[in-house]
C-alpha cells in the first residue's frame, strides 16, 4: 500500500482492480466495511461497556457504603 493509498483511505477510497482490462482504480467504501472503521466500532462498544459496568459498580459502591452508614449509625444511637 503506497502513500497515495493511504492517502485515500483517509477518505474512505478503496483501490480496485478491473478484471478484465487490470486497470487501477479507486472507488468510495461505506463506512462499515472498512477494516479500520469495524476496528474503530469494536473498541467503541468495549469503551461503552466499560463505561456502563464502571457506572455500575459506582452506584452499587454508594448503596453499599449508604446501608453500612446506616447500620452504623444504628448501633451508635442504640448502644448509648
């Protein structure tokens, strides 16, 4: 892959080659059959999760430590 491939893959062209005459071209791809755009997508939906499952767990880690303030604060105002 030369530079100019490179070049034109940045704007999502594809080079092609015609299997009659074996002439050279280069022809717009969509989106998702581009390698780098499904490398891009899987990475995006791992961030996602990642993302959701650290949401999670914060919102399990504030209801864990709110039921131990209150079991605490319990034993406080019955113990004295």
């Amino acid at each position: 892959m030369g530079a100019a491939d490179r070049a034109a893959s940045w704007i999502l062209l594809k080079p092609y080659r015609c299997l009659d005459c074996n002439k050279r071209f280069h022809s717009f791809t969509p989106r998702a059959d581009s390698t780098t755009t499904r490398r891009r997508l899987q990475k995006l939906r791992r961030s996602k999760s990642t993302r959701r499952e650290l949401a999670m767990y914060a919102i399990a880690s504030v209801i864990l430590a709110a039921i131990i303030y209150f079991a605490v604060q319990q034993r406080i105002g019955s113990g004295g």
